[in-house]
C-alpha cells in the first residue's frame, strides 16, 4: 500500500543526531513521520532538496525582541523575520523588556502578544529579581517559559541580581536550569573610570576578562551549594572556559558567533560601536581559547544574543553608546562558513544548535529528526557563496555586524511543524508560531 505524506523531503543529504545519509523525509500533520527511501510514497506536496543539506531546526535559545516598550529597535514579529529568513525554526526571547517579564501576567502578554504574529515557534525566559522568588516559582511552570534569566551584572532596575544572597534566593526558589548573564557587577562598577571617552576599544578593558570569570566561579559555588543547574550564557574569555571543564556536572555553556568570529581590538577600530555588546568582544587569546572550548566539547549549545539598537543609538560617543547587535539571522550563516572552513564538523553544528538545545533545556518534541518529533527543519546550501551585507537584514535597526562579510553556506528554507515558512530568502507562510513546550513543565501540568 503506498503512503501519502502531507510533505516530502526529497532526496537531501540529511544530517541528524544519528550520523548523515542521502535520503527523504515524511511529514505528516506537523510531525516527522519516515526517514528513508520514500520514492514510492505519495504527498500532497515535494520539496526536492537534492543537493541541499537537510538538518534539524536551528534553535536559538538568547534572543532579545524588544517587546513590550521597546519597539523602535525590534519587536516580536520583526525578530521572528529574522529568525525564518536566517533558518532558526524556534528561538527563547529575553526578559529585559519594559515591563520586564518578572510575573506570571507578564509572561501570559508576551505569549499573547506573540500568537498569530511570530513566524517561528517560541519561548519566554523569567526575569529574575531579588524580591520576586515566589513568582519565579510559578512562571516556571508555566507553558511557553524556557526558564530563568538571572543578570549579574550588565542590566538596570530591578533584574540585576549582584550579590550571592539574591542569586542563592533565586536559585533555592526554581527547580528548572537557570541561564546566566555572567560579568561581576561590582567590579564593572569599579572599573568604568577606566572607560576612554569616544574609544570603544576601551570597552573590554571596563569589562574585563577578570570581571567574566570572577562572576562565574561565584556562580558554580552557588550551584554547588544549592545543587542547582546552570547555564552560561555567552562566555567569552579562556580563563572561563578552563574553569568550567571541571564543573560540567552543574554548568552548561553558550558561545555566540560574535565571539568565535569578530575579534579586538580591530573590530572596534573598523565598525566602532556596532561592535559594541556584553561581555566585550575580546581579542586573539580569547577568541582561540573559545574555539578550543568548542572542539573540546565544553560549548553545550550556540546562541545568537541578538539584541538590536538603532544606529542613531548606536552613533552616540561610548560609553553613552548601548551595547548590543542583531544576530539571530546571521547565526546559521556565520557557523555554516565556520563548518566549511574545518573548524567544525556538520554534525557539531547540529548538537550546538538543536540537540544541544533539547538537552540542556529539556525541550519537547524538538532538537533532532524523529518519528513523532515537531517537523522543524533548516535546509542549507553548503555550497552557497553570498555576502551578508545590511541590506539583508530584515531587522528594525536595519544593521548587521557581519555587513561586507562572504560566507560559504547559507540558509535556503525554514520549515515549522511540517509548513514551508520561508523559501528562498522569501517568508511564504507567516504568523504560524507557537509556544515551544518543555518536558518539565509538561510533567507537571500532568500532576
């Protein structure tokens, strides 16, 4: 009896959790349904990928949207753009918005605000506050949260958590992993004298390495003393990552491209405050111990960080100039030349970006190719030679760090729950997303 398929992936090379091969995938109703020969097989619809690369949904789990309050630089539906036209089928969106996202209200606005506008699936991370630990406690729980965003240092108001009694009461307070924004506030405190008016290259000297890895060696003490998991986000020194290596049990780890990619102080001195993001990009030293980190197997998942500024923001003198640059559209590219480029294997790419997400998260249903697994999909073309250029960016703030830059390998489809969302640099089926679930929070909605 031949089987029908709402959709077939025809004739890719796909590369999954379990190695890579030439072969079709079927879907039905939003899911994976066969991988293998389906030439005899019928659909209602063929996507010939022959000579394409077929790999599990990107996932990118730090993003910052903007929305609510802060729309001129981005918003929910403009980030999601980016997302599709980049190859991310999902992405775990930030809470340092106005309001931020510190109760359970404010979590249902976002996941409100979201339906039938994003193009790509989604979650929202709690904000931490030192006062809001019981709310924690809730929105953790609640579908369409990631988990808990903790800044230690880099943020204003009520979600800078500084001192080890906020962090160890926020930690006690959840069950789920917690992601970290790692820099010691105190000592950025101290040192923004140090900051050279109109140079940016004096950013990383104000956040220094030191002001990294202080902040992480307090926050595994504090894991290990509540027995607590957490998650790094963007560490970007090698000091961090040696230290890490021996708390694994505890402490998960994200790089982002900007930091394997972009180095200083040269960076600084060529695109100036576009370059300009925390924890600092830094120089040779760092960016080789990040890559060695990688190839160890240290770096758990890769995030982008996007987070967008205007360039009449960004044109301000530093320090006034914010820090942050869009990222979630240039992910798969920047990574796919980095693959190309013998730094990494395809099937690392795969771990760092969707299997890596799924475990260190617990995701449902998505992170590899399986029977019964969302059909999220991001077909590239390893072969593809394009140039990245601000023009491209489908971004509010309409810039890219990357502007200039040739990549080998780019994103040609996205595909969410078994729809074609965006073919060919052109977004077909909009407004589709939907919350990402979370195995935790599943297992206890069924208590």
């Amino acid at each position: 009896m031949t089987r029908t398929f709402d959709l077939i992936l025809r004739g890719g090379d796909v590369v999954n959790h379990d190695g890579r091969r030439i072969a079709d995938v079927g879907i039905i109703d939003g899911k994976t349904s066969e991988i293998g020969d389906l030439s005899r097989a019928s659909a209602g619809e063929v996507m010939d990928c022959t000579g394409l690369t077929v790999l599990p949904g990107v996932i990118d789990t730090q993003v910052h949207f903007r929305e609510p309050g802060l729309e001129w630089k981005e918003d929910l539906l403009t980030g999601s753009l980016c997302a599709v036209l980049g190859g991310v089928t999902s992405v775990f969106e930030m809470p340092n918005t106005n309001p931020s996202t510190t109760t359970p209200d404010m979590l249902d606005d976002k996941l409100a605000r979201a339906r039938h506008r994003m193009h790509c699936d989604h979650a929202f991370y709690a904000g931490a506050t030192s006062e809001n630990a019981a709310e924690l406690t809730v929105m953790e729980r609640m579908p369409g949260c990631c988990g808990v965003k903790v800044f230690m240092g880099a943020s204003t108001g009520s979600l800078l958590v500084a001192d080890d009694e906020g962090v160890e009461r926020v930690l006690n307070a959840i069950t789920r992993r917690a992601a970290f924004h790692s820099e010691d506030e105190y000592r950025l405190v101290e040192r923004r004298e140090l900051a050279v008016a109109g140079d940016w290259t004096s950013h990383p000297v104000v956040r220094d390495a030191e002001a990294a890895l202080m902040s992480t060696k307090r926050l595994v003490r504090l894991a290990r003393k509540t027995g607590k998991r957490i998650h790094v986000l963007h560490v970007s020194t090698a000091e961090e990552m040696e230290f890490l290596v021996d708390h694994r049990d505890y402490a998960s780890v994200e790089a982002t491209p900007q930091h394997l990619t972009l180095e200083g102080p040269g960076i600084y001195e060529r695109i100036g405050s576009r370059a300009q993001m925390n924890p600092p990009l830094r120089d040779a030293h760092h960016r080789a111990g990040l890559w060695r980190g990688l190839q160890r197997g240290i770096v758990d998942v890769i995030g982008s960080d996007h987070a967008p500024h205007t360039l009449e923001e960004k044109a301000k003198p530093y320090p006034q100039s914010p820090s942050g640059m869009p990222g979630v559209q240039t992910l798969v590219p920047i990574m796919l030349d980095h693959v190309n480029a013998g730094r990494l294997t395809l099937e690392r790419f795969v771990d760092l970006t969707s299997a890596g997400a799924q475990r260190i998260f617990g995701i449902a249903g998505k992170g590899r190719m399986a029977a019964g697994w969302d059909a999220d999909f991001t077909i590239v073309d390893m072969k593809a030679r394009r140039e990245i250029t601000d023009a491209w960016s489908a971004s509010k703030s309409g810039w890219t760090p990357f502007d200039g830059q040739t990549v080998t390998g780019w994103p040609v489809a996205t595909i969410v729950r078994g729809r074609i969302v965006m073919r060919d640099d052109e977004v077909i089926a909009g407004g589709t997303g939907e919350p990402v679930r979370f195995q935790e929070a599943l297992a206890r909605s069924a208590n």
